[in-house]
C-alpha cells in the first residue's frame, strides 16, 4: 500500500490544498496580478496559453481589483492562467502594431509616423507585435476613439493580454515581454495618434456622418471567414449594427452573428456575445424612435 493511499482523507485533502497554496505564492502570474490591482487595474483570466476566456466564465466582464477573488479564480483556473485586465474606465489604451498578417509598424512609417519605443511603456506579443500603453488625454472620450487605425494597426480600449502571459506560436509557447516601466506611469497619446484614432470631424470638416469602421464587403467577409483575433468585439459589433440595419429578423441576425462567433478561430464567450447583441439591438431600436 503506497503512502498515499494509507493517508486519511482529510490529510490528502490538506496536503493539496498545501501543494495549490505552493504553486500560487510561487506563481509569476498571480504575483503580477497583484502589481497590476496596485496600479489601478482589474484582472482576469484566460486559458492558460491563450487569448480565450476559461469556459464558463465571462471573460473581462469578471475583471476584478480585489485581490482575494482574483486568488480565488487561480485557485479555480490554474497558477499558471494567462492574465489580462480591463481598460474600461481606466484611461489608458493600447496601440497594437501587428507584425504577422500584416506588418502595422511598416504602414506606420508609409502614414508618416514613428515611434520611439525608448520613451514608451510596452510590451512584445508572442508573434514579434507591440503593445504599447498610452494614457488617453484629457477631454478625449474613450468611446469616441476609433479602433481600427490602418492595416496591422489597432487601438484597444476595451481589454488586453499582458505579460508574463504565453501564447502557443507553431506548438511552442512564446511570451509576452514587459518593457519599461508600470503601466500606470505610461505617457500621454501623441496629438498625431489622437487625430488618427478621432471619430469626431474637426469644426469646418464637410463630413456630416460617421465613417463606418467596416465596409459592407468586410462584414460579409466576416460572415464567411469569421471573426479576426484582435477584432472580435468590433466585429461583433459592426455586424450585429449591419444585419439588424438591414431589416434582417433580430432573431436570425442574432442566429447568424453566433454562427459566425462560432466558425471565428478564436470565438468570443456566447455570454459575450450576447451582450454585444443585446447592445447593437438597442441601438437600432432607439436610431429608428429618433427617425435617424
């Protein structure tokens, strides 16, 4: 009979309870985690090497700054969960440079524009991307910065993937590289990223409606091909907008955004998606109250 078996029950059960307190002090995750909630953010989790929320939560809505309940979720999850937070209400955002569909540091330099990363706070994404963090300025709307800047080039102000979070690149994990200093000391948008990111026309600008973040060929594009990592919520968003714009029936739109979700190499949670649904609907609803 092995040592193990002839334990008690309650001392086996202590014992791991013992071994999962181990892993979580020794964890570098839940350790950055908590430097994280000192500067100012909600965490979350994510399956560990991975982009994507654990079944059967709900991804950054479960964000929290309350360091007990983010143990919990470890302790639930796993020591080693890739970790990401919310930017909702925080006033940074992230600049996302690609370098692997598209080299986004490559339309940077064709747009006129350069970046010194010296000066910046930021980190490299498994596939040789950037993450660099901004503050957003004062008097600019987070809601009121658009998203989608040009090939390879994004701006996240919803949520995103920090380091020492890894991500399987050809069956080899890779990590995310912090440089510089905390997040919460990052600098302030340049004004040329602020005018890039803007939705708003300037005073004299003849434009009168709102440059949709994605052409009608995108959106059926979507539909076949599926959400893009990196995309997702907006993706989500624009086509739910679309179909619902459209007259489609609001169940079969919702049946076809799911579906779409679903075929997406990386799908976004269904609770997720149902609450940008939900959102697009009430929108349509209230545009057609207001004659617009």
């Amino acid at each position: 009979m092995s040592e193990d078996t002839k334990k008690a029950p309650e001392q086996k059960f202590g014992d791991e309870v013992q071994e999962a307190n181990k892993n979580i002090i020794n964890s570098d995750y839940i350790i950055k985690s908590h430097e994280l909630i000192e500067q100012g953010f909600a965490v979350y989790l994510l399956s560990q090497g991975t982009n994507t929320p654990y079944k059967g939560s709900r991804g950054h809505l479960d964000a929290t700054a309350n360091v007990r309940e983010l143990t919990d979720m470890f302790l639930k999850y796993g020591a080693n969960s890739n970790i990401a937070i919310s930017l909702v209400d925080t006033g940074v955002a992230v600049l996302d440079i690609d370098r692997h569909a598209t080299n986004g540091f490559q339309s940077l330099i064709q747009s006129g524009h350069t970046l010194n990363l010296n000066n910046e706070v930021w980190e490299m994404t498994p596939r040789s991307g950037v993450h660099i963090f901004f503050k957003i300025p004062d008097g600019v709307k987070a809601d009121e910065l658009k998203h989608d800047l040009m090939a390879g080039v994004e701006l996240l102000t919803d949520k995103v993937t920090v380091a020492p979070s890894v991500k399987l690149v050809d069956g080899i994990e890779v990590e995310y590289k912090h440089v510089g200093g905390d997040i919460s000391e990052c600098s302030v948008m340049p004004d040329w990223l602020v005018k890039m990111a803007s939705n708003v026309p300037t005073r004299g600008d003849k434009q009168t409606k709102r440059v949709p973040r994605y052409s009608t060929q995108e959106r059926w594009e979507m539909v076949l091909n599926g959400f893009v990592q990196g995309q997702r919520n907006n993706m989500c968003v624009s086509l739910s907008g679309y179909l619902l714009r459209i007259n489609v029936d609001p169940n079969i739109a919702y049946a076809i955004v799911k579906k779409v979700n679903a075929n997406s190499d990386v799908p976004l949670a269904d609770k997720e998606v149902e609450t940008i649904y939900r959102s697009a609907y009430q929108r349509e609803k209230q545009r057609r109250l207001g004659g617009r």
